[in-house]
C-alpha cells in the first residue's frame, strides 16, 4: 500500500463518510437502524511452508440495515490493479475463515452437542451461520474497465460447451468510480466527502478549483487534516498543501487547515512576483525606447502574467490596459504567452 492508499484508508474510516457513498451506491438513504463498528480486518495466513504472513482490509465493519446484521468491507484504489478481483476474493475466504474459525471455538467452549444433522467433524451446526461479507471498492483514480469479475482475469473458453464453461466459479467486483459520481449526487451527499470529491473533479483546472474552494469558505477555512491528505495524495495541487498550517479542533480531536488563508497567499505571492517581472521588462524595453514605452510595457506584462495564472479575467485586464479583448489577447500572445479562453 503507498501513501494515497494510507491516506484513503484513514479518511474513509468514519461513519458519516461511509453513510454518504453507501447511500450513493444504493440510491436512496439509509434506514434508521443503519450502524457499523469497525472490527479488525487484519487476517493472517500461511503458506505451503507454514511462513506466517497477513492481509489487510482498508476497512471491515460489523453493520446493521433493514433488520440484517452483515460485515461491510471497504476498499479504496487509486490505480487498477489487474489481479483485483481475485485479491477481493483471497479477503473474503480470509474473512470468511476467520468467521468459521470463531465458531468452531465458540462451539468448543460451549462444549455444544452435535446431532445427527451437524457437522461432528468440522465443529460446525446445522444452525450456524456466517454474516454475508458485502464489498465496495471506491476507485479515485481516472478510469477502471477490467478487470471487474475474476473471469475478466481468465483466457477465452470459446469452444467448450456453454454448460462446462458454467463450472468455472466467477467473482465480481462491484467498484465506485469516484471521480465519475455525478455533480448532482454529490451534492446530496451529508459528510464532506461532497468537497473532496468537488476538488477532485476540478483539478485539470486551476481557475475552477480555486472558485470551488473559494465558494465553500465555510468548509475549506477549517478542512480536516485527514481530507487535506487525500487532495495532496490524489492530486497535483502542491502548491496549496505546502503551505498550510494546522491547528487541533477540540471538539473533533482532529487537526484542521484554512485552505482559503493559504490560496490567498498564494495569489498575493503571484501578484508580488508578476509586478516584479512587469517592472523589469518594462525597465529593460524603457532603455531602449524611453521610459514611458517601458513602463506601459512593464504594465501590459504584468497584466499578462496574471491573466496567465488564472489571477485575473481577461476582460478586466483590457480594460485596465485600456484596450479591446481581442487586441489585448493579440499582444499577449505577440508577447509568448498562451493565447487566453
């Protein structure tokens, strides 16, 4: 696991998230009996060697819907992986061990009397049962075809008979693409997992994820450490996170960061460094052809500078310039700057 899966794992293991992509998943809310505790995903297993090792679920939780106990198991990917469905599958059995091995114990504990109908040999009564393990796979990164199913995985067995190739057991995953979740559903969601996935969705575009942040002031001025994690680790807005100072939220007991306070730095930085540029073009062109030429042209180019970083409206910056849009998009490109949209 490397750090965006770490990141995912902690943020995701708290109620109010999972409720949300639970009740995105199934398309409609959670009934009043909803819970789920986390119990502990750490399985261990042997080889034909008997070496110990382990497996770890991102998430594994005793839950309650509708009257039915059932073990809820989460998985977050950041890339495909394409041995995925049958991991899902070696975490079931794991898991599904382990739940037989709980009631073998039970039942050796109990000293239980096994009749005719039960399973003297393998510890194990008519009447014990094993909580359904049900599975999501969150998938944050851009795009996941296949591997869904463990046939997805297998050759072709074009040529066998239809009922033979029925023989060969198959394994799903069922995955939520993260990034794909409509703008709609997201908004309806009640923990903020609804601004995570926001900036998510904006990260091709600088401008749009800063009015983003910008219009969730509320939420972004106080952003848990644990959300702030999952944007560094699943994005590429660098600039921001490096710059953020935390504080601990009594009431959480967890760190949070003003994003806001960090982008306006920023921008005050930009600002700072393009009329720093202006001024020295501007003084290098003045020398050569007077200082009113120069300064007009330190001018123009700080302008540019900042339309080019997405600080300032285009429209705005030629009317300061004292110019058409489209002349004033002319000579920005005249100028080596990216004609702007």
């Amino acid at each position: 696991m490397g750090e965006p899966n770490n990141a995912l794992k902690v943020y995701m293991n708290r109620q109010d998230r999972i409720k949300s992509v639970l009740e995105y998943y199934l398309g409609t809310k959670l009934p009043p009996d909803w819970r789920c505790e986390e119990t502990g995903g750490f399985l261990t297993v042997r080889n034909s060697k008997g070496k110990l090792s382990f497996r770890e679920r991102d998430f594994l939780g005793k839950a309650q819907a509708w009257g039915v106990r059932f073990l809820l198991g989460l998985e977050n990917q950041d890339s495909i992986n394409l041995t995925y469905p049958w991991r899902l599958m070696e975490l079931d059995c794991l898991t599904y061990e382990r739940e037989i091995e709980r009631i073998q114990e039970r039942n050796d504990r109990d000293e239980v009397k096994y009749g005719a109908e039960d399973d003297f040999k393998y510890r194990y009564r008519k009447d014990d049962c094993l909580k359904p393990v049900l599975n999501l796979t969150l998938y944050w990164g851009k795009k996941w075809k296949k591997p869904r199913t463990l046939s997805d995985m297998m050759g072709s067995m074009e040529g066998l008979p239809e009922k033979l190739q029925r023989l060969a057991g198959d394994y799903q995953a069922h995955i939520v693409c993260m990034r794909e979740i409509p703008e709609e559903d997201i908004q309806r969601m009640d923990s903020d997992l609804r601004y995570v996935l926001g900036i998510l969705k904006r990260t091709a575009s600088p401008k749009q994820y800063k009015e983003y942040i910008r219009e969730n002031r509320v939420y972004f001025s106080r952003m848990p450490k644990s959300a702030v994690d999952v944007i560094d680790a699943c994005t590429n807005i660098k600039n921001i996170t490096e710059k953020l100072e935390y504080t601990l939220n009594a009431k959480t007991r967890e760190e949070e960061a003003d994003v806001c306070k960090a982008l306006d730095e920023i921008e005050r930085n930009a600002v700072k460094r393009g009329l720093k540029k202006g001024v020295r073009q501007g003084v290098k062109l003045g020398m050569k052809q007077g200082v009113k030429q120069g300064e007009r042209r330190g001018a123009l180019m700080m302008l540019f500078s900042l339309v080019n970083d997405g600080l300032l409206n285009v429209g705005e910056a030629a009317r300061r310039a004292k110019l058409s849009k489209d002349v004033f998009c002319a000579k920005m490109t005249k100028a080596g700057y990216k004609k702007p949209i």
